[in-house]
C-alpha cells in the first residue's frame, strides 16, 4: 500500500483518503458506516469544511473516542478574525475533538500574509501556537492565486483541483509544492464527475508521490472501489495513457466541474448540473438527465437573469452565462432527435 507524506506536515497516510464533501447528502446513519468502513479499510485522512453543512458532525460521530487513530482536516470560508474564531470553535465542538490536524483557509481570493490588514494569517498562527490546530493549509481554485500560495512559503499544505484533465501549468504547480516539501491535497480527481473511469484516474494521480487525492464518496460501492485500490493500486499503461490522450482532447477548454460555488441562482436554475449538461448526456447514461425533472430544470435557463452573479462567483472564471445558453441549445436539440446521446 503506497504511503503519502503531506510535506513538512510529517503525515504520513495511505495513498487513498475519504473527501466527506457528498456525506452531507446521506443520514447521519449511513454516514457513520461510510467512515468507519474507510478507516477499516485502510483509510487514515478525512477532508471536511464547515461550509458542508453537516459533514463535521458525521465524522465527529464516526470517530468519536478513536480520535488519535485518524487525521482530520477541516476549512474555514471565514474572511475576518471574528468569524475565524467563531468557526473554529464550532468545528472543533462538531468534530469532538480539541485540535484539528489541518485547518485550511477554504476557496480563498487571495494568499492571506502576516500584516496584510487581515488578519487571517496571524489568526492561524495563534490558533497554531494555543495547539487548537497542528498545521496550516489552504484550499484554492485559481491557479494563480494558488502558485502565488506556494511561493509564498507560508502555508504547510495546498488543497487544489487535480485530475489528468489539469494543464501542464497545474501539473508544473504539483511539483512545485514537492520542491518547496509542501504537502498536496488533490481534490476533484474526478473533474466533478466527467471523469467515469476510476482506475484511470486513480493510475494517473499515482505518477505523483507526493498528491494525496481526497475521493468525494457518497455511496458503499463507490467506497469499496477505492479501497480496492489500496492494495491493487492501477498503474499507468500505454493502453491507460492513450485514453487519458483521448479524454484530454474531448475535454480541454471551458467547462463546468459542478462544484456549486456559483449557487445559489437569483433566477433558480440549478447551474452545477444545467451548465455542463452537454458533457454529462454524453459521458453518463442519458436517461437520468432526460427527465421530465430534469427537463424543467433546464427550461429555467430561459428565465436567466444575466445578473452576472455565477460569473463573477465561478472560481474557474468561466463565462457562465454563455455556458448555460449553449447547454440548453444542445439539450433541445437531443430532446428533439437531432442530436444522438447513449
């Protein structure tokens, strides 16, 4: 079972680590048998926020008296030292635990500086120093703010989108943090689900020693799938790097990863979904997108507003409105027969 070392961090966990981001989605329940299956499975990393409205609670549960067993990373979206505190104190009373193992500034705008006016970066530091978290991380989705964080040296991990749809930019920007021995938290190695093949994604992410991929799980099958990569772990081939040559070309350019960054929509459409409808007819089965639901949640792109707000909110700096126009055209005309989907 391979091992990741998250840079000066000094943790050291299996190749595969559980991104509770979808158990906001399931029963509390069912949530709990998700996370202690991972860790029985050989799982030791968990990745959580507060700004995913129940998830610390379930892994608070989930790990209740086994704490020193795992590490847990959390995030704060906070962007003053007041809501700072007051965040943390919640996540670590939701987590049951006295320290976090890696408390990240989430999706941030800018790479927060000790005397920058904010007061963010000193605010970790204290909170470093009172031993109420154990190392420093940030989370971010433009790559220019995120390789601005890396120079900077100030932060002991980088959590950002990595898949084999990155450019050679991104990946430039992976071994960057193994050169600076800052640790590298892949999230999204399944592009926000246009990825469908994970032995392919997961033999890609393995060509970097020191990415730790975080797998947003939802469902026991999709567990057991990762954790049968722990032992069987997929490895590059010429046949594997021919498809992701193949995947690249379909999928280079702007779209739309799902992330919901851009929500919610003054005018209800369900961007996350609506806005990379194209992609999802051809590279799922069709039928769960053909909906009557579905249908009407697609017509409201009708009823666009072209306030701007996703656009200006997108961290991929997409054109979403424009996005949502060319989706909904290619819709009808599947709806219509003129353009054939599996």
């Amino acid at each position: 079972m391979k091992q990741v070392t998250l840079g000066k961090t000094g943790i050291t966990v299996p190749q595969n680590a559980f991104g509770a981001l979808p158990i906001q989605r399931v029963c509390q329940d069912y949530a709990v048998k998700l996370l202690r299956r991972a860790y029985e499975g050989g799982m030791r990393f968990f990745d959580t926020a507060r700004a995913y409205s129940d998830s610390e609670i379930k892994v608070g549960e989930a790990f209740n008296g086994m704490r020193a067993k795992v590490y847990i990373a959390t995030k704060t979206a906070a962007k003053t030292p007041d809501d700072f505190w007051k965040e943390l104190e919640t996540s670590l009373k939701n987590l049951r635990t006295d320290y976090i193992d890696i408390y990240q500034l989430h999706c941030v705008p800018q790479c927060y500086r000790p005397g920058d006016g904010t007061g963010m970066y000193e605010c970790l530091q204290k909170a470093k120093e009172e031993g109420t978290i154990r190392h420093i991380g940030i989370t971010a989705h433009k790559l220019g703010v995120a390789e601005e964080i890396v120079e900077s040296g100030l932060y002991e991990t980088l959590q950002y989108p990595f898949s084999y749809l990155s450019s050679k930019r991104e990946i430039a920007l992976v071994n960057a943090c193994k050169e600076k021995n800052m640790g590298f938290i892949a999230m999204k190695g399944l592009a926000g689900g246009l990825i469908n093949r994970s032995e392919v994604a997961m033999a890609y992410m393995t060509q970097y020693d020191n990415a730790l991929p975080i797998w947003g799980i939802q469902k026991e099958d999709e567990l057991e799938e990762w954790l049968s990569y722990m032992e069987q772990t997929p490895s590059m081939t010429p046949d594997l790097a021919a498809y992701i040559e193949k995947e690249q070309k379909v999928l280079t350019g702007e779209f739309c990863r799902g992330c919901g960054y851009c929500m919610p929509c003054p005018a209800g459409i369900q961007i996350n979904n609506c806005a990379r409808m194209s992609l999802m007819l051809r590279r799922a089965p069709s039928e769960a997108w053909l909906t009557p639901e579905m249908q009407e949640e697609m017509r409201k792109i009708e009823n666009c507003l072209n306030c701007g707000q996703c656009r200006q909110k997108c961290p991929y700096e997409l054109n979403t409105p424009e996005l949502l126009k060319k989706n909904y055209e290619d819709y009808k005309k599947v709806l219509a027969g003129e353009v054939k989907v599996q």
